[in-house]
C-alpha cells in the first residue's frame, strides 16, 4: 500500500520506510519509534501529530542524525532524501546535508542558540561551512537573513547576544539560521511552543511566506490541530511510536477514521457559538495514559484507551488500512467481520460499529 498522497509527485523529497528507534537505558529499552512509515512531497507541508512522548522529536532527529549514540540506535528503516539513502551516512557525509540539504528549527531556542555567540556569528558560521564564504560575507548574509525573517533593525540587531532577544525574536533567529543556506526540507519541531498566540501567528505566517518563497518542503511537529489546519496538506498522527492514521489534511479533518485522531478532535477547543457567545460542545479529554513503551503492547497502543476496543486489539497489531487514495487507518475497526485472512472492503470517511466487527 502506498503511503504517499494525491498531491504528492512521483518522487517524494523524503521517502521514510520501516523506521525503528530504541534507547538503552537502566530500566531496559525503550522502543520508541516502532515502524514509522511516511512520504513529504516537494514543495508541501507534512504535519505531525501526537501527544508528547508519542515519538514525534525521537522520528525527526533521526532523520537528521541527531539522536545520541548511545543510549539511542536506529535498529532498522530507509530513510531516502532526494531518491539518496541518507540513513547511516558517515559523519562527513551526513554533515553534507545537515544544514545545507536539510534544516531543523528546533523546540527551544534558547537551548539551542549559544549564548556565548552573537546571533550574526552564528548565523555566518553554518554558511561559512557549507558556502566556503569570508567572514564578512557571512556577516553581510546573516544581516539579509535577519530581514528576511522580519527582525528590526538586523544591521544592529546582527551583534546582539540571545539573551537580548525576546522568545518570538529567538525563533526567527533559529528559522534563519535553518533556511541560510536555502534548504530544500524543513523540519520544525514545535516552533511555537512557549509563544503567545500572537508571536505564533507570525512566526507560522513567516514559515508559509519562506516556503512560498523558497520552495521548501517542511515537516511540522506540533500536538496543536489548529497549527495543522492552517500549515499542512498532509497529516501523519502519531501514537505509541507508530503512524495510526495519515492522509490530506482534509481527510483527516473531514473523514477522521482512527478513534486517537477523533479523541484528538474532540479535545480541540470548539469555535461553534450560539448568539449568546455559549459554547456547545464541551471539551472531551482523552482518558488514560499513553502506554509503557518498555513493554509496548501486543497489539494496539491505543487499545487501552479507546471506547471502541475489542478483544483483538489487545492481542493483534492491526496492519495500516487504506480507506482511499492516500489516507489510511491502523485500526481493526475498518476489518469487516467476514473478512478474517485480509482486508476485504475498506470502511470510508467514518468508524464502523464495533457491533459489526468480529469479536475473537
């Protein structure tokens, strides 16, 4: 089954199959990414999706090689970027393309920035690298860089420190240390956390004009669906380590299929008003705890959790169910009760009741 969507070409700008993820710790290992499989059209937005510890930052960092070595190892997956495997490149390789190929805006500016160094020499360090430009090439980009990115006075602003900056002004910095050296993907994990809603709104609107710009194809990482409504065309949710349902963003808004995706949905603060300002939908958490991926589960992650569950959920991962063209659903809820050896006919657009289904 295909994992790419309608809009995407031929040849995806990132093409992830079977990707696993485990760390050694002291309390065993923790398989955190558990067959991750997804596709990112040029020039297009996949988002993301999931509660924090799902797997999210762990799938991205991968990519980028960045998880820690030990306690962390890739134990299996294809990562191709550009028709080129990327995964288990030599450090100089890998290099090659961090930074160059591939940006990353990471969660926590601040962590991230050396404060040590003024935000221009940072900036003019990654062209320097990858670019072999003077110092005051680089110097003279990073001010046409901090423009771009919309910070006042970016002739002053170049020699300032990160602490001098405010968290908005910190993450424009980190976006255009990211685009320097004009990537072809970019990969934010959760650049607007931390921000007030109107910092957000700017810097998402930054990133939507840069790709406009650009051309970039970019990886959203965020547990916000407002943020997805208004930046992606393609969404992958993820929960317990594993992609359970992905698709267009209209799928997965419209014709949500996995009961994680529509407990997520149902816990989004409604905009549907009477004329008295009274909302009418209440907020509907999701009860329960994500699972202990020490032990992850037989069968699906989200059994536990989930108002659907049947006996085989407990006992059986459900394979990846392609509902239509490009979405998808793992979940045993689209299996008819007839059809025990393979899927059958595939249920569209919504839940099929547990009362139909096969309950061994």
């Amino acid at each position: 089954m295909s994992l790419t969507t309608p809009n995407q070409a031929n040849q995806p700008i990132l093409d992830v199959r079977d990707l696993r993820v485990e760390f050694d710790t002291y309390g065993g290992i923790v398989k955190a990414v558990r067959g991750v499989n997804f596709a990112v059209a040029p020039g297009k937005t996949l988002a993301i999706v999931g509660e924090s510890g799902c797997g999210k930052s762990v799938t991205v960092q991968s990519l980028m090689g960045l998880i820690p070595t030990p306690p962390g190892r890739i134990t299996s997956g294809s990562v191709k970027f550009q028709g080129r495997e990327i995964l288990g490149l030599p450090p100089k390789e890998a290099n090659k393309i961090r930074g160059k190929e591939i940006g990353m805006i990471f969660q926590d500016p601040m962590s991230s920035l050396n404060p040590t160094m003024t935000v221009g020499k940072q900036i003019a360090e990654t062209l320097r690298y990858h670019e072999n430009i003077t110092f005051e090439e680089g110097r003279v980009r990073a001010i046409e860089l901090l423009e771009q990115v919309q910070i006042p006075e970016p002739a002053a602003r170049v020699d300032a420190y990160p602490f001098q900056f405010s968290g908005g002004m910190r993450q424009r910095v980190m976006i255009a240390m990211a685009i320097a050296c004009n990537p072809k993907l970019l990969i934010a994990d959760e650049p607007t956390t931390a921000l007030d809603v109107t910092v957000q709104a700017q810097i998402l609107n930054l990133m939507k004009k840069l790709q406009r710009e650009r051309g970039m194809s970019i990886i959203l990482i965020t547990h916000d669906l407002g943020v997805v409504a208004q930046m992606a065309d393609d969404v992958a949710v993820m929960y317990a380590g594993q992609v359970v349902e992905y698709g267009s963003v209209d799928s997965i808004f419209f014709h949500s299929s996995h009961p994680y995706t529509l407990g997520l949905r149902a816990a989004m603060p409604g905009h549907d008003e009477d004329p008295k300002g009274t909302a009418k939908r209440k907020l509907k958490p999701i009860e329960g705890s994500p699972p202990d991926l020490f032990h992850p589960p037989k069968g699906c992650g989200y059994a536990a959790r989930c108002p659907h569950a049947m006996k085989a959920c407990a006992t059986k991962m459900p394979p990846l169910w392609e509902l239509e063209t490009g979405h998808g659903s793992r979940c045993w809820l689209h299996h008819e009760s007839g059809a025990r050896n393979a899927p059958a006919e595939l249920f569209r657009g919504k839940l099929i009741s547990p009362q139909s289904l096969t309950q061994s």
